[in-house]
C-alpha cells in the first residue's frame, strides 16, 4: 500500500467518525450479554461483525471530527523531540488530525503538554 493510499484511508475513517479499534455504542443501547461496557454504552471493535451491524443499526456513535496540526504544531513537536518526524507522521498530523486517532486511545497530538485533551471519545 502507498502512503498516499493509506493517508486516504485514515481519512475516511476519520470523516466516518471511525477512528479508533473501539467504538462507543449509543448511550443505555445493547446493554445485555457479553462484550466491552463503558459506563452505559458498548464499545464495539471497530469492523467486527457486532460494529458492522450495530452500525447499521444506527447504535453506534460516531467519533467527533478530528483538526489537523497547524505547520506551527509540527514544528514545535519536531524542535521538542530534536529531529524531524517520520514523514508518514508528519503527513498525518498535518492532513488528518492533531492525534486522537489511530490503535488505543488513538496517537498523542503535538502540543499535547499545553492544551487540554478531550475525553476519550471528545465528551
């Protein structure tokens, strides 16, 4: 795959508003069975069967919009660690969003250390 494809992808998944492994479920929905709760809604790993169908279901809340980095951000976070970032990195900082994407809780963001981070799912 190019990096070009899979900036791309990332961005779909971010204009989807699905862009972490685990996605929340609509508040007080599905509560019974087996699974990931938090609080009172399921967390659905993104692309399982249970999200797809959930999802068509529309049970499953999409993930707020991500900003990308200002050039500045980028920047700052460059002269911070002391070289240059992973183009790829850079890239998605710039053309996607200022982290909150990506395995977990999705990557840091630049300027982590001076802005407040939302919570987990930007509530």
């Amino acid at each position: 795959m190019t990096e070009d494809k899979l900036v791309a992808e990332i961005k779909e998944l971010v204009a989807a508003g699905e862009y972490l492994d685990e996605i929340p479920g609509v508040r007080g929905a599905r509560l019974s069975g087996g699974g990931v709760f938090e609080d009172d809604r399921r967390l659905y790993v993104r692309g399982s069967p249970e999200h797809l169908e959930a999802r068509d279901a529309g049970l499953v809340e999409r993930l707020p919009p991500l900003r990308p980095a200002s050039p500045e951000a980028v920047d700052e976070a460059e002269e911070a660690f002391g070289f240059p970032l992973p183009g790829l990195l850079r890239r998605l900082y710039a053309e996607v969003g200022n982290g909150g994407f990506g395995p977990g809780y999705g990557i840091p963001g630049c300027r982590w250390r001076s802005s407040r981070r939302p919570g987990r799912y930007g509530h």
